[in-house]
C-alpha cells in the first residue's frame, strides 16, 4: 500500500498543492532512543522521553515548483541535490507524492543557534511532516504527524509535540502505533543550558552509531530494561517535581547510553577532553551542593539540567552556557 493511503486513506491527488509555512522545535531526550527494532521504519526497543525546546526549532515551507527537479534550500542557501541534507528530505516527499504531483521547493530555516551544537533532524522533519500534511492535503491527526516524522528520523516524532514528550514504542510492524504523546505537565522552573564543546560535524552519526552498538556491544543487552526503568522514574520525577530525580535519572541514563556506545567495536567515543572537564566541573558543583546535572547526545556536547533559581550559579561557572526555560519560552 502507498504511504499516503496507508496514513491518511487518501488515494489520489487532491488536484492543486497548497503552499505553507510550518514550525517544529527541537527537542532534548531525558530518556534516550538508542537502537531499532526496524531500521527502515525507525522503529526503537525502548520508549524515550524529551523535552522541547519551545521557540528553537525548524520552520520549513513546501512551494510547487515548475521544474524537472524538487530544490532544497537551507537558511536561504541552495543545497545540492546529492547533499545528505537533501537526500534524506527529499527521500521522505518521494515516498509521499504520487507519480502526477508537482515537484516541490523546501525552503527551511534553523533557529537552533550554529554554535549549540544541537541535531537539528528532529525539528527538521517534524517541521517537513507539517508542512507536507499541508499541501498533500492529508488531513493527519497529531499521532499519524508522528509517525510521518518518525519516518525521517526517530526522535523527529517527538517533535510534532511541546512541552514533555513520550515516544511510546508501540508493537505493531508498520509502526503505525509507535508515535510520540505529549504529557500534560509543565516544569516553569527547569533550565536547559546548551554547553558547546565542538559544535563540527560528528564521524558517526546517530544512526550508524546505535546500528553499530546494537550489533557489537554486549553491554547494550542492558540496555532496554535499563530505558524503562529510567523512563518510569522520570514519569515520577515529573509527576511529584522532584528535581533531584528527574536529574539523577536523566545523567544516568545519557552515561549508560555512552557505556554501550564506548563498548561497540571500533569504540564509539563521542567525548573530547573539554566534554570530560565539563562533566567533572558538574559532579564538583554537585558534590558543593548545587543541583546541576548533564545529559549528552551522540556527541561530544553537554546539556545542563538546573532549575530557575540557581541559574546565576550555574552562569557563573559556565559562562558561555546558552539557556533556555522550556517551559516559559515563548512558543
Ligand atoms: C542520541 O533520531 O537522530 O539523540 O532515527 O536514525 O534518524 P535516526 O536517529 P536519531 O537518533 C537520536 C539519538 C539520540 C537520543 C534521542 O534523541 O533520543
């Protein structure tokens, strides 16, 4: 079955594209994806959780072209078609439009600041899932946007959503039923501080680095029992706002995730010397008395976790942090 129909039922063009502009932010997962049951679909053996990072994102709008090519465009610039960047975008709007539609113009613009270091392929198909419900016209439901997204890029599907977000794995095959949720709670208080360490294109990318580690690394066996576990203390944490857990937890698992990373063969070490100091400069202040705590990605940066009032605390010993208060900015 085509993907269209299979998402939203529809089984023929619906004539004219619309032409709109679309929004989705980046996020920072608490509780990691990290490995496929599904490669092709994206689909992960653990649940994960994130947090949005509200009015840093991804806006990206889809224009009908009169060409004999689809174009893609980045902050204005033209990428080649053969670019990574465009191969992975336009491989998602191939599997989308039918034979006899247009080709299309994606126009998309990062509001992740270059220097933070973030991903920014999670807000960059959730942001192209919009727009592409919009001029095919699909009509989808937020979960159905979800799993678009997924396609793209796994954590992509957390970032339809704001706020706290839950990718619930689901069980399904076709994956139709492993989408994100959006919890109902907020967390005015809780800082994300952006610490850039190298903000350079990483070796390994996310994708071949949990491909790798799933097949390699014995420790990664550990792995999915260790997720949930994470997963339903947080759920905790955030329920009772409970900063020292949702912290403790979020570290613990980023670092657990390395440890099966740091098992793979070849070794997949995402840390640079300046990525050790910080981590340490983290456990100095914690050991003082400052409830600061980390969490890292598949890369060599640091995103630290605090709360409101200990922000010039945290300021003050890393100056250069880039902050944001997911929950109070605005959207
Ligand atoms: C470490 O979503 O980039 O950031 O599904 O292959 O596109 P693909 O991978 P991707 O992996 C993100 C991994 C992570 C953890 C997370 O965001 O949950």
């Amino acid at each position: 079955m085509h993907l269209r129909e299979q998402l939203s039922g529809q089984t023929q063009s619906p004539g004219v594209l619309a032409s709109g502009s679309h929004f989705a932010p980046s996020n920072i997962a608490l509780c990691k994806y990290w490995g496929k049951r599904d490669a092709a679909l994206n689909l992960p053996i653990n649940p994960s959780l994130s947090v949005s990072l509200g009015h840093l994102g991804t806006q990206t709008q889809l224009t009908p072209i009169d060409a004999a090519a689809d174009e893609v465009w980045l902050n204005g610039v033209p990428q080649a078609p053969s670019s990574q960047f465009s191969t992975r975008l336009l491989r998602l709007l191939e599997r989308l439009r039918f034979p006899e539609e247009p080709k299309l113009r994606i126009d998309t613009h990062n509001s992740i600041p270059t220097a933070a270091g973030l991903a920014s392929s999670a807000s960059g198909f959730a942001a192209l899932a919009r727009a592409l419900n919009e001029s095919f016209q699909l009509q989808l439901s937020d979960a159905r946007l979800s799993v678009l997204a997924r396609l793209g890029s796994g954590s992509a599907c957390r970032s339809i959503f704001h706020g706290f977000v839950e990718w619930q794995m689901g069980q399904r095959s076709d994956g139709l039923d492993s989408h994100a949720i959006p919890w109902p709670h907020t967390w005015p208080q809780l800082c994300i501080g952006l610490l850039k360490v190298d903000a350079s294109v990483k070796a390994v990318d996310s994708r071949s680095g949990m491909q790798r580690t799933l097949e390699t690394a014995h420790l990664y066996q550990s792995w999915p029992a260790q997720a949930a576990a994470d997963l339903q203390a947080l759920r905790q944490a955030i329920a009772e706002q409970d900063f020292a857990l949702l912290g403790a937890r979020a570290e613990h698992n980023a670092l657990s995730m390395h440890a099966t990373m740091i098992a793979s063969w070849p070794p997949l070490l995402y840390w640079q010397p300046d990525s050790l100091q910080a981590m340490q400069k983290v456990w100095q202040l914690r050991q003082q008395g400052l409830p600061l705590f980390f969490t890292m990605d598949a890369g060599p940066n640091l995103k630290l976790l605090f709360e409101a009032q200990n922000r010039q605390q945290v300021e003050a010993a890393f100056p250069d942090l880039e902050i944001l208060q997911p929950f109070v900015d605005e959207i």
